[in-house]
C-alpha cells in the first residue's frame, strides 16, 4: 500500500502530511519519560521485524500480493503511540534509503500504515477486547483489529487518490476495499501468530498486568530476534511473490499506474531493495535487506534511549 510520488496531488500530500506530523508528534510526546526501560530493545526490534516483513510479500488472489503492515502487532506489544512511532520510522527509511514510497506522498503513507494502521487498529483492539477477555480472545480482539485497520487503511488510500484526481471514488473505493480484504486476511493470521509465539517464549513482554509476569533480561530477546531478522532475508525473502501488491493492481486495472513519477525525487544506490555491483540479484536483495534492518533496529534503539532518559528505572 506505499504510495508512489505522481499518485497524489500537492494538497493531498500536503493534508496527509500535516496530520502525519501532528500525530506522530503527539505520540513522541506520549512516549517521552513513560516508555519502561525494559522495552527499549522492543522498540528496535519491532521496527526491525516489521521491515523485515515487508519484504515478504505473500500471494492472493488474481495475480496480486500482500505484505504485513504491522500495526496492530507492533501496537498490541508496546502501545499506540509506539506503534506510530515505528511504523513511521519504518517508512520513512523504506522511502529515503530504498525508494519503497514516495517522498511527496510520504505523510499519506505513514497517515494510512502508521497512524490508522497502528493507532486505529488499536482503538478497535481495545473495543474488540471488552467483548472477549479471555487470551483466546486476545488473539481473536487481535486478528479483528489487523484485518479492520488493514481494509479501513485501504479506504483512506482510496479517498486520498480520489481526492487527487487520480481515479474516480466509485471507482478506487470498491477496487481497493474489496482486494485489501484479502490482503488483510494475511494480515491477521500473520499478527496473531508473531503474537502467539511471542506470549509462549516470553510472557512477561505481552502481559497486561505487567506486574504478575516475570521480567527477563533483554539480550535473549534481541539475539533471537535479530537471527528471526537474518533468517527472513536468507531463507524467505528470495521467494517472495513478484505478483504487485493491492495498490499496484489497482492502479494497473483502472489504469493510472503511469501516473507514478518514473524517477524518484531522491535517488538511492538501495533503490528496489538492491545494491549495484553485486552480480546475484538474491544476493544483492539480501545484503540490501540486512542493511535497511540494521538501520531501522539503530535507529529505534537510539530513539527509544533518547525517549527513556527521564523514565522511572
């Protein structure tokens, strides 16, 4: 669902980018001094699994592929404004460094994956999990939110695009809507499995009464993530599906897809996930991918200290 430049005009890039911005910095200032010492190491941890993710795309119906968002995962294991955060900072190394999304259309992304697919998909969590409060429930409350978040993301992306003029809303709504249904489907499966191994391994992170859980050292966490991250590029990504996500299928069909900028307005030697000079492309999408994790875990590593300095130990 990553917008490329060319698909949104400049008052809906402005607009996207505007609401963007201010929810991104409500949830800095939420996290500022509140965020526990213990979870610093999720912070760049879930920034790096969900890039990893990404990479990842997963086939659906009719020739088209889907990838995890991660919202809802990432706003479940260390709360919305967290979710924001990363998800934010995810995407704005997937665009600067890698080309994946536009520079332009960038607020309308992190409005569309960050800010609705991690704080909207927690909101519905929470309603979801009044309903059911039992930890099968969790993961039902769980699932419910991926796929809502997932399908409510896409309708955003519709409105943007008709709000643009780039394709009519009678249009895009139903295109985007119904494909991203299925695409949510992976969404919540793949949510709800990452969370369910997280809570076997360790219950102390996933507990919601922090307190009645054990609390454990952070290095087993990072060292059995980073070989997860590892083991993503290695042994999965190369097979990947080619097919084009929701969006590019989308634009393909109704027949906008040229309206996509041909060169990117900051070019990348990363660009298409790739590093030039390396003659295996497999190889190259590999060292390209443990770059750009390496990268997103530093970098929300680094924030999470900086946001932690004036937290209770």
């Amino acid at each position: 669902m990553h917008i490329p430049d060319g698909f949104l005009d400049l008052k809906t890039a402005a607009a996207t980018g505007v609401l963007s911005a201010a929810a991104l910095g409500v949830s800095l200032r939420r996290l500022n001094g509140s965020l526990p010492r213990r979870k610093v190491p999720l912070m760049g941890l879930a920034g790096a699994f969900v890039f990893a993710a990404q990479m990842v795309n997963f086939p659906v119906a009719g020739g088209t592929s889907g990838h995890l968002i991660g919202g809802v995962l990432v706003a479940a294991l260390l709360g919305p404004a967290a979710g924001v955060v990363v998800i934010s900072a995810v995407l704005i190394i997937q665009s600067l460094l890698f080309t994946d999304g536009g520079i332009v259309a960038l607020g309308a992304n992190v409005f569309n994956m960050g800010v609705i697919g991690s704080a909207g998909g927690y909101a519905i969590y929470r309603g979801t999990r009044l309903l059911f409060r039992s930890e099968s429930g969790r993961l039902l409350a769980l699932m419910v939110a991926a796929w809502g978040s997932t399908v409510i993301a896409a309708a955003c992306c519709a409105g943007e695009l008709a709000w643009s003029g780039t394709v009519a809303w009678t249009l895009a709504f139903p295109a985007m809507t119904d494909l991203h249904m299925l695409i949510a489907v992976g969404e919540a499966v793949i949510s709800a499995l990452v969370f369910a191994a997280i809570a076997a391994a360790r219950p102390d992170i996933v507990a919601e009464d922090p307190a009645s859980a054990p609390v454990h050292e952070g290095r087993d966490l990072f060292q059995y993530g980073a070989l997860i991250a590892i083991g993503i590029f290695l042994f999965i990504s190369p097979f990947a599906s080619p097919w084009p996500d929701g969006l590019e299928s989308v634009a393909s069909r109704l027949g906008f897809a040229s309206a996509a900028v041909a060169r990117p307005l900051v070019p990348s030697p990363f660009g298409g996930y790739t590093i030039p000079g390396i003659g295996s492309p497999v190889a190259a999408t590999v060292i390209a991918g443990l770059a750009g994790t390496c990268v997103v875990f530093a970098g929300g590593l680094v924030l999470a200290r900086v946001l932690t300095r004036r937290s209770p130990r």
